[in-house]
C-alpha cells in the first residue's frame, strides 16, 4: 500500500487518536442516532425521492451534522432509519458537504483499488474492501437539479460505500469469508444486538 493510499484508508476511518471530553460526548451523541448492525434498515433497499422540499433539505442538514460529529466521511439516509435514496458525505476537512440524491452509477473503471473501510454502522469493523478505482455518477442535490460526477480515490470509495447502504449492502457483505467471519466475532462480543 503506497502512503497516499495508506492515508486515504485511514482518511475512510477518521477515527482520530485522541479526542477531547467535548469532542468524545459530541460523537457518542450523534453515534446513538446511526443504526447498527442487526436493525433491518441496514439491509433494506431505499426508494427513491420524489419531493424535493424543505423537509428534504433539512434531513441533509441534520445528517450532515450527525456525520461530522461521528467523525464519519458518509451517511446514508438508511443509516438513520430512513428508507430513501440520498447520502451526505465530505471526504476532506475543508471541503464542502456533498449531498447525492438518488444516485447511480452511470459507469465504473475496470481498475480496482483494496483498501480497509469502517462504517459507522459497524462499531469497531475495518475490513478490506475492493472496488472501482474511478467511478461516474449521476443523482441530484436536495433541490432535484441534475448532477454529474466522474470521481477517483477516496471519493469514488465513499460514495461506492455510501450507495451500498442505499441497495441494504455492508462492507462485511464485500469482503472476504476470513475477514467477515472475524468482523462477526467482533460484533457479537461488542453485543450488536443481532
């Protein structure tokens, strides 16, 4: 693994070594509102959107907020117990928050990348993933204007993760047997409730 990649896999994971009191309460919070492993959201496939309204754009808002003070990269709508096909993701500290609403992907590279994903879902879970290196998409934002994206690197890895949840699809489901079975072990001494 190169260090660019190394960084891009620990950049999916965001876990930070240290956080502070304030910091650590803020996450714990907003990690009470993500369903976990075991709730059959998470393993459902969501309808589309059809109205883009207020309410709409106010749930991006909300999960915008609820991912950045998980300290997570992504969040789907599934994640919080809504079964409709958008997500909300930033994959750089600076950059602004991304909202795709009923995204597909138009066309994907026949390279492909492994690297280890988390899932705030998944407490504790990091397994190797693989997946397109270079992906194009379509969707719309929260106010249903047409979007287009062509995205590498650890983009294209959030948002392929991302519309996973939309389709009821986790990483344990794309990894290997070895990895999910250990990922599985894992789960039931945290007690995930499954």
């Amino acid at each position: 693994m190169t260090e660019e990649s190394q960084t891009e896999a620990e950049e999916l994971r965001r876990e930070p070594p240290e956080m502070d009191p304030e910091m650590l309460a803020r996450r714990e919070a907003a990690l009470r509102h993500v369903r976990k492993f075991g709730d059959p959201v998470l393993k459902s496939r969501a309808a589309e959107v059809e109205g883009f309204d207020e309410a709409l754009r106010a749930e991006i808002d909300r999960m915008g907020l609820l991912m950045e003070d998980a300290i997570g990269v992504g969040l789907a709508a599934n994640q919080v117990g809504l079964l409709r096909r958008f997500f909300v993701y930033r994959v750089s500290d600076e950059g602004p928050l991304q909202a795709l609403v009923n995204p597909v992907i138009d066309w994907s590279s026949d390279e492909e990348e492994t690297f280890e994903e988390g899932c705030l879902s998944l407490p504790q879970v990091v397994v190797e993933v693989t997946r397109p290196a270079q992906i194009r998409v379509s969707a719309q934002d929260g106010f249903g204007e047409p979007l287009k994206l062509e995205v590498d690197g650890l983009e294209a890895r959030v948002i392929q993760h991302e519309l996973d949840h939309l389709d009821g699809v986790l990483i344990i489901d794309r990894t290997t047997r070895a990895q999910r079975r250990e990922a599985m072990r894992n789960l039931r001494e945290l007690g995930s409730g499954f």
